[in-house]
C-alpha cells in the first residue's frame, strides 16, 4: 500500500501564496507519478496537476496554468504545490494522489489518495 499526507493548507487573501506538500511511504516513491484534484462543496472532484514518475514532465488544468507549479523531491519522498495569485474560485480540499500507471488527468487512474487539505482563499 501507499499512504500520502497533504499538509500545507489554510485561509489566504485573494492573490496571495500557499504551498502544498505530499508526502508519499509505503512504496518506492519514484515509482509513482502524481496527481493533484480539488473538490469544492456541492462540484466533482477536479483535475489540477500532474507530473511524472521523474518529475521532468508536467500538466495543469487551464484553470491554474501559469499560477500554479507542481514540483518532486524523491530524495525527501514529497510532491510540492505551490499555488501563487490565489482567486477565491481556488478554494476547495486539495488532495494529492499516486498512480503507477500512464499519466492520466482522470480520477480513475489513481490507485491512491491522501486525505485532503482545506484552501479558502478569501475576497
């Protein structure tokens, strides 16, 4: 099994900073590539983010390109969201997710799932 803690979450001013951090045990952690969703009340579950098994690739939802950087310590065992110029349309529980398969955007893909971060970001 793996098991991915997100932490790093909390309440921000409109076009203000926030970076999140998940950290990946239980299987070798280069071996997955990872994923970032949110879920606000009431809407499914998005997609944010992605990179790869190396971290030398990656892909954002147009809705946080260019404001957003995914990045990979796999000495540290721990994918990084950094979140710049927050908009209160960004709040939602961030989870972080694992996949061993082909990069995917889609929720199925991910074989596991951290419990959640809560970002508000206020107007």
């Amino acid at each position: 099994q793996v098991q991915l803690v997100e932490s790093g979450g909390g309440l921000v001013q409109a076009g203000g900073s926030l970076r999140l951090s998940c950290a990946v045990s239980g299987r070798t952690f280069s071996n997955y590539a990872i994923g970032w969703f949110r879920q606000a009340p009431g809407k499914e579950r998005e997609f944010v983010g992605r990179i790869s098994r190396s971290g030398s690739t990656r892909y954002y939802a147009d809705s946080v390109k260019g404001r957003f950087t995914i990045s990979r310590d796999n000495a540290r065992n721990t994918v990084y969201l950094q979140m710049n110029s927050l908009k209160p349309e960004d709040t939602a529980v961030y989870y972080c997710a694992a996949s061993s398969m082909t990069a995917s955007s889609n929720r199925a893909a991910y074989e596991y799932w951290g419990q959640g971060t809560q970002v508000t970001v206020s107007s």
